[in-house]
C-alpha cells in the first residue's frame, strides 16, 4: 500500500469556477491562468475542466507546448514574455501571444524571422513597478512595436498591486488611461481580484487565476464566501497512530505543545516534505473523520500531529482533510502566515494527485 497521502482535483469545481468568472466579467474574455503547473494542480488534469475558456495565460514554453499536445488549439498566452532570441522560434511554432514589457524583447522581435506575424501584449507599468513601459513611455514602445513586420496584433496589459486590498485600482487605472489615451487596440487588466471587485477594469480580457482553483486573492476565505466558488483540490490522508497522552507530556520535536489533560493526538501521514507548511502553528484546522480540529506540536517532514478531543471515534485510518472542499486553503494559509495560492503551488512531487 502507498503512504495514504493523496491529493484530489475537482473537475467539476474548475468548470464552475471559469462560469463564475464568466458571470462575472460577462463581456469580457477569458485568459485562464495555468501558471505553475495550473497553480499546483497539473496541466492536465486541469484542462479539462477549464477548457471552456478563450484562451490559457503561463510562463513556461514548456507548459506551452504541453498545451498544443492536449490537444488546445486556441490562444496562448506568455505572461512574461519570452528571455532569448531562441525563444521566438518556439514562440512562431506553437502560434503562442507574447507580453512584451521591455526594450530587449522589442529588439528580440525586430530581429526575429518569423514564419507569421505574432500576436504581442505589450505590458504597461502602472504602479506595480515589477514589468512594463511606463506611462511615460508606453506610446513610443507602441509606436515601435507598431513598426515591427513580424508583429501582428496589439493589445495593451496592465497588472494590478492592490485589487485585493484597500488602496484599490483607482491609482493604476488614471496612470494606464494616461499611457494608453488614444492608443487603439483591445485592452487585459484584471487578475481574479479585479475580475471579482473592480468591473470598471474588465476590459477586453480579464486573466484570472486563484479564482478558478476556487481560492481568494484576499487570502481571506470569508471574502469569497458569497461567490460560488469551489475548492478544485483537496489534499487528504490518514491517521497511522493515535497517542493517548497524560497531563504535562509533551509532543514532537522541540516539546513546543504540552498537554494540559490527558489527551489523544492523531498522527497524520502529511509533513512539510509533502508540501504542508512548516510554520503551520498549534491551532491550524485539520479535519479528521468530518470534525474540525486543531494542529499541536511541530509539523514534521512526513507527518503532523492534531488534537483528537473534537473526534473520539478516530482511530488508525480515519480520514483526514488538510484542506479541500471541507476546509478552505485559505484557512489553513492564513493560520500559518501565507496565502493559499503558495500552499497549492508547493504541493510536493511525492504526492499522488488524481483528478476526478
Ligand atoms: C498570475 C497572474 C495573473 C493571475 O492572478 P490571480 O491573482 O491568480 O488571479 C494575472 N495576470 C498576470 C500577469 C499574472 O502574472
């Protein structure tokens, strides 16, 4: 028998998400964000449940070509456009859009033989100050991209700091209007923050992501509650021991949690060598056997120990929900001090995951 470790994804869930992108941003195209091997869930077992989309946004021409091979024959978008002249090869071959968001991409393009005209995102920096032309400089980058033959359509991108948060999109939003003010072409600003809070910003395209893994761009679950959104993976297991401690012993390494009664501790196959954070503190929720319980002592590299008070029917081989459709990543993130995005990305390889 394998580790009884596992993770789950939810087909079903990602097709209910994309539809509530849609919903929401119902004028607007879709890029769906499978950046990270589709935030931690696979590219292909996400891509059933998200191809009802107009077009797929990532970094890796990898994970390009892995698209082309699924059989994906629509838009494909680099979101950090390509590093080597080499690149547009791959580029030209797999009919993939680019961001261009700087001056040695725009000469890489120049020089480039191209069997067909690409199709560019050219990104402005609106306030992030991570990728793009300034407003300030954004119409000479147009107007040079404009002169390129190998370049065929162009459409403006921006990227948001603050759609989750108080300061907002207002700052962004005047800066990009500004550098974009008479510039024709179709226009991509909203990651799933701004496709869920900010209509205003819809635009053309919208490229969410953590919304269609069923997560919060906030980190805060209670933000998303209202949404419909589903969890599209739950990462379970087991208990393999139950210990039935006294008053005053202590559990795991460094002694951090001691117990104030006598008390039983489940013993989870899931450690930080799985993907399960480390700094995760007592408190964490872990559902075992359907009860909500809590994380003590240290997160080991195979396993985690949790309170079984809440769930005296446990024993060796009740269930165990480390996050999923019962509990939210988020929860679980926020408790150690991350958000739910960093959890599903670092899902380990030693992990099983099926689709479903
Ligand atoms: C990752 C990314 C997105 C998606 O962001 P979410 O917060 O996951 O919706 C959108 N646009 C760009 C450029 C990105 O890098």
């Amino acid at each position: 028998m394998p580790r009884p470790l596992s993770a789950t994804i939810h087909t079903a869930a990602l097709a209910n998400n994309l539809a509530i992108a849609r919903k929401y941003a119902p004028k607007s195209k879709i890029w769906a964000v499978v950046k990270a091997n589709a935030y931690g869930h696979g590219l292909a077992r996400a891509f059933p449940g998200l191809r009802a989309t107009d077009g797929f946004g990532l970094l890796d021409l990898e994970e390009a070509a892995k698209l082309r091979e699924l059989g994906w024959a629509g838009p494909i978008l680099l979101l950090e456009g390509f590093f080597r002249p080499t690149d547009i090869d791959v580029i030209d071959r797999y009919s993939l859009t680019t961001a261009v968001h700087c001056d040695e991409q725009l000469r890489m393009l120049e020089m480039a033989r191209l069997s067909k005209p690409v199709n560019i995102q050219l990104k402005m920096n609106s306030g992030m100050n991570r990728l793009g032309y300034t407003p300030e400089k954004f119409r000479a980058a147009w107007e040079r991209a404009r002169a390129v033959q190998g370049i065929g359509q162009i459409t403006l991108m921006t990227h948001f700091s603050d759609a989750d948060a108080p300061r907002g999109i207002a700052h962004q939003l005047e800066a990009f209007e500004r550098g974009a003010e008479g510039i024709a072409g179709a226009r991509s600003l909203a990651n799933s923050a701004a496709v869920l809070w900010h209509p205003d910003a819809h635009c053309d395209w919208v490229r969410p992501g953590i919304m269609l893994y069923g997560a919060s761009p906030s980190g805060v679950t209670a933000d998303i509650a209202d949404t419909g959104l589903k969890p599209a993976m739950t990462l379970q297991s087991e208990l393999i021991a139950v210990q039935t401690v006294d008053a005053g012993s202590s559990i795991g390494y460094g002694s951090t949690y001691t117990a104030g009664t006598s008390m039983r501790i489940g013993v989870v196959a899931c450690g930080y060598a799985d993907g399960y954070p480390r700094v995760a503190p007592e408190g964490t929720p872990v559902i075992v056997d359907g009860v909500r319980t809590r994380l003590v002592g240290r997160v080991s590299m195979d396993m985690l120990t949790v309170d079984l008070t809440p769930c005296p029917g446990a024993g060796i081989g009740s269930r165990v929900e480390l996050w999923g459709g019962n509990l939210p990543i988020d929860d679980v993130a926020s408790s150690a001090g991350t958000i739910g995005y960093e959890l599903m990305c670092a899902i380990a390889l030693r992990v099983p995951v099926r689709a479903e």
